[in-house]
C-alpha cells in the first residue's frame, strides 16, 4: 500500500501516526462530553462506550483501569481518567 502513496501522502500519515497519542487523547476527550450528551441506553451510547474502551487500551492505559471503566460505564470515571492523563498523574502501560 505504501508504494501507492505519493511522498507528501506518506509524510501526511506518517506525521498522523507521530501524534497518535495527542489524537487519541483529544479523542477520549471529546467522548466524555458525548457519553454525557447521548440518550441512555441507546445504541449510540453503546458505540460511544466501545469507543472509549477501544481508545483507551490504544493509549496503553493500565487493562484494570480500563475494565473498571468499562464496568462502572458512568462518564464520571471516564472523565477522571481523562483528567489524570492531561495532568501526568495516570502512567501508561509500558511494553506492550
């Protein structure tokens, strides 16, 4: 697939997966304020949650913290993770 890219599409996406991190937690951001937004228990709800999950184990946050988020499913705990993460408190899973 690569060679089907032109150089400055290659840099495009290259620069895309150097901030990947800052996209997803932008991302994990925005879904907070979405998850307090959607009707409950609605699909978009469920995809919103799935979404966090997904965008969560992408940032390497630790798998209990993730489980205990995905559990409670309440967008307080997901906004503290977010508020953990923007200030450094929260350490991201190493080695994975």
């Amino acid at each position: 697939m690569a060679k089907d890219l032109t150089p400055h599409q290659q840099k495009i996406v290259s620069r895309y997966y150097d901030n990947r991190d800052q996209i997803d937690d932008q991302r994990l951001a925005e879904l907070v304020t979405s998850i307090y937004l959607a009707k409950p228990a609605s699909k978009q709800l469920e995809k919103l949650w799935t979404s966090a999950g997904e965008t969560m184990e992408r940032l390497k946050i630790p798998a209990s913290r993730v489980s205990h988020v995905m559990e409670k499913r309440d967008p307080s705990v997901l906004a503290e993770v977010v508020k953990e993460l923007q200030t450094g408190v929260l350490k991201r899973e190493t080695g994975k």
